[in-house]
C-alpha cells in the first residue's frame, strides 16, 4: 500500500512537471529586462511573471486589526504599504499578473488545525475568530474569510482581473490553487511583496523555490514585527537566508526600472 501511495504521489509530479513544461513552452514571449538584485542580477520574461502580494490585509496592516488590538507594532508593514503600491502600478502598466494571498479561515474555524496543533494553538493565542469591530463600525472577526479583517489594505486594494486566494496556512501554497494557476499561466518568476517577512512571506518562497520558480523578494516591500527592536532584525535574517539560498533580494524601485524598461520597449515594437 505505502509503495504504491508513492507511486502514485511519483505519477502525480511527473504529471505537474509535464503540464508546466507545456505551459511555458505554450506561453507567448513578453519583454525580457533585467532586475538588479542580491546576489546578483536577474532576466526575467514579464510575460512569465507574477508580483506576489503576501497577506497585506487589515487584520496585520491597518489600525483596528487583529495585530494592532494584540499591541504588535505594525509601523514596518505599513512602511511597506507605498512602494508596493508603485510596484503594483509599474507592473500592471507592463502586463505582469498580479496575486493576492490573504490569510483566512472558515467561520467555523474547521481549517485551522486540530485542537493540540500549533497552528490552531498558536493563532488561537492572537485572537482569531474573536469578534471585532472595524473603524468604520462594521462587525467582523479576526482572521475570517469575507469581513474587514481579512479585506485588503485599501491602498492596495485588487482590481478586477487580478487573482485573489485565501490561504489557512502561513505558506500561499498550502492546499491552495496558487501552483495551477501560475502553471496555467505559465509564470516562471514570482515578485514577493508582503508581511511578514520571516513568516507567510518566507513560508511561500520556500515552497515556491521547492516547486522550481524563480523568487525575488522585494525588501522595502516587505515588514516583519518579530525582532524589529533586535540589532540585526528577523526581517534582515529572512533577506540573507533569502538571496543565499532561495532566491534574490532587491528593491522596488529597481524593479520598477526594470520593468519601465520593458514598457518602453513594448510600445517602440
């Protein structure tokens, strides 16, 4: 039974390799720019790209959330709030995809994990699924699929054709769709943007990274309570465990270049 579970499991990957192959051999050719980064530059095809955006939601970046009533400090996620913004403009002026993650469970709470589990120990210690209340006097709860809490940041809210996923676990991956569509899409590179860093943000690089993508986190665009009062941060952690191992490290304005860039050459074609 167990060898033929993990032949089955075996078939099941070939298969994914297989459809993702065709996909990007299928795919029409966007612009090809290259972005500076750590530890060192990369090209990417804009037409095989996506930007990322991990979690930024009013329960963890707007006062009145979920952090903000448990006394974190979200000073560093908003900071990120204004350059994701800008990088969300430049890549939907070059035709890149745009996913928002956003952490969310059921009402009933039957997808945060078994009573003894850590994610349901650990979340039940912040509060989720407790009642609250949102600036504007609306009821909500924290951490719940549908209600202000879980809403994007305003200044960052998604537009129509943008892909929209609710995720139970801190990876985007997790028993989400997030790996199909990309395949379908055939996007090859991820730019990550979110909160918070060395959690949902590092959670879904690793698993991205795992599946063959291509990641580069951008850091401005990134924010990560844990160890901000620490000399060197978890955020500062994350960035060089990141452009070591998982991926590249850059910035959003040298995104923003590159894909000006690639903008500029589409419209000259």
């Amino acid at each position: 039974m167990g060898r033929q579970r993990r032949a089955d499991v075996s078939a099941f990957g070939y298969r994914k390799l297989l459809e993702r192959k065709k996909a990007l051999t299928a795919a029409s050719s966007g612009r090809r720019t290259t972005v500076e980064a750590m530890p060192e530059p990369i090209t990417i095809d804009t037409a095989r790209t996506a930007v990322i955006v991990v979690d930024m939601q009013n329960d963890f970046g707007s006062k009145g959330g979920m952090f903000d009533r448990a006394g974190v400090d979200i000073s560093m996620v908003q900071k990120a709030i204004d350059p994701t913004r800008r990088v969300l403009l430049a890549a939907r002026g070059a035709g890149i995809k745009i996913v928002y993650l956003k952490m969310g469970f059921r009402p009933d709470l039957s997808d945060l994990g078994d009573n003894d589990s850590p994610s349901r120990v650990r979340h039940l210690h912040f509060g989720v699924g407790q009642p609250s209340r949102a600036p504007d006097g609306q009821e909500g709860r924290f951490l719940i699929r549908d209600t202000w809490n879980t809403d994007i940041v305003a200044e960052l809210r998604p537009l129509a054709d943008d892909v929209v996923l609710y995720k139970h676990r801190f990876s985007g991956f997790y028993q989400t769709e997030l790996d199909d569509i990309l395949c379908r899409l055939a996007i090859k590179n991820l730019i990550f943007t979110g909160c918070t860093t060395s959690i949902c943000v590092d959670s879904t690089i690793r698993d991205a990274m795992f599946r063959d993508y291509r990641c580069v986190l951008l850091a401005d665009c990134a924010g990560e309570p844990i160890g901000s009062d620490l000399a060197r941060s978890n955020h500062d952690a994350t960035l060089l465990v990141i452009q070591t191992l998982f991926g590249w490290v850059s910035r959003s304005y040298k995104f923003i270049e590159a894909v000006d860039t690639a903008s500029v050459g589409r419209t000259q074609r």
